[in-house]
C-alpha cells in the first residue's frame, strides 16, 4: 500500500490544487490549454470537475481506511482508480480527435491513464501490487 498511497496522495491533492488554481485563473498564459478561452472547450474542461472530486474523495478516503484498518478500503482504492483510467482516457481520447499534441497536457493524462494499471490487478485478485490484507473484526 505505500507505493499505492504515494500515487493517491500525489494525484489527489494535485486535482485539488489544479482545481484550486484553475479557479483562481492563476494557470501562466503559455501553460493553457489551445483554445482555453473558447467556451466550449472551457465547459469541456470544468466538466472534469466532478470526476476529478470523486478521485480524490474515493482516494484519500481509502487512504484513511486503510490506516485505521477499515477493509472498505480497498474497494474505494479500486473505485478511485478505475475513475482516474477514464479520467486521463477522457482526455487523450479528446486531444487525439482534435489533433491536439501538447506534451503539457499530454503527459499529465498519460500518467492518469497509466499508473492504475498497476495497481488495479492486484486489488482485484487481492494480492500482488498492493500489500495490506488484514482482518477486521
């Protein structure tokens, strides 16, 4: 689970501070999406909004599962990571029909597409990758 809760904790609260500052429109000219001001592709991207909160609620709370040693974490840890897949799926899927090729946005979706990938077998067979059986009582 160390390995596991470094990827929540890292992608988690970076949803929530890109949210944060996306809000606050603290993101640089140079790093913004193309066509940022167009009002569609500004819908498109605040549509993320809701995905992206229930990531990080189902991460962070499994996270906190887990150290209590409360079981529903696993489930939680699956739910969050099969949300963050079609995440970053959304997005590369959304890029690649514009034609849109920008590495800035391009990398961050990749690593939301890929990392579960690793983890998500091992929840569901319940071994492997992520350690931290335990009973409850």
């Amino acid at each position: 689970m160390r390995a596991l809760k470094t990827f929540f904790l890292v992608t988690d609260l970076g949803f929530i501070a890109y949210w944060i500052i996306t809000a606050l429109h603290l993101i640089p000219g140079e790093f913004l999406f193309h066509d940022y001001h167009n009002s569609l592709a500004v819908a498109w991207n605040w549509s993320f909004l809701p995905l992206d909160l229930a990531i990080s609620a189902t991460g962070l709370t499994s996270v906190i599962c887990y150290q209590c040693r409360i079981h529903h974490w696993r489930s939680l840890a699956l739910v969050s990571l099969v949300l963050t897949f079609c995440s970053g799926l959304q997005a590369l899927a959304f890029w690649s029909i514009r034609g849109d090729f920008d590495l800035v946005w391009w990398l961050p979706n990749a690593f939301l597409l890929l990392y579960p990938l690793f983890f998500i077998p091992g929840l569901v067979l319940g071994s492997g990758r992520v350690s931290g059986s335990f009973k409850t009582q």
